[in-house]
C-alpha cells in the first residue's frame, strides 16, 4: 500500500484541522476537500493501515494525525510515495 495524492491530501487535511484545534470527522474532512464522505472514509482507512493517523470509525471524533505535516511541493513530480 502506498501514499497516493489523493491520500496525502486527506491526510494533510486531518493534520490542518487537528492542529488548528478543530474536531476532526470524517464529515469535516469530506467538507474540506470537496469530495463526498464514502470516498473519505476508504482513504482514512489506507491511512489508519499505513500508520498515519488513528482513528476508531465507531467512535465520534476519534481522527487523530500520528506523523509530521508533510507539503504536498516536496513531493516534486512524484505520484506516491511507498510506505
């Protein structure tokens, strides 16, 4: 499994909210990148499995970053980064 765009977005997203203090849901996270929440909800679990983040989906408000904020232009012209 490995860190798409897609996935670093999602993952940026939760660590942005986080650190500015915000409850992070899979809702929140679906109204900030614009997309709808299953979609979300699939990549949060990809991020749970890399180890990224943790999360209980059973619980409320449980997504919580596990990693450093990495900016999406140090990635230079890559498409994922293999974890």
């Amino acid at each position: 499994m490995n860190l798409t765009q897609a996935r670093l977005r999602i993952l940026n997203i939760v660590m942005l909210l986080h650190s500015h203090g915000f409850t992070v849901t899979v809702r929140s996270v679906a109204e900030a990148n614009g997309t709808n929440i299953n979609d979300v909800y699939r990549k949060l679990k990809a991020l749970r499995k890399l180890g990224l983040i943790t999360w209980e989906p059973t619980i409320a408000a449980t997504i919580r970053p596990t990693c450093v904020f990495i900016p999406a232009s140090c990635l230079g012209d890559r498409d994922a980064i293999h974890a």
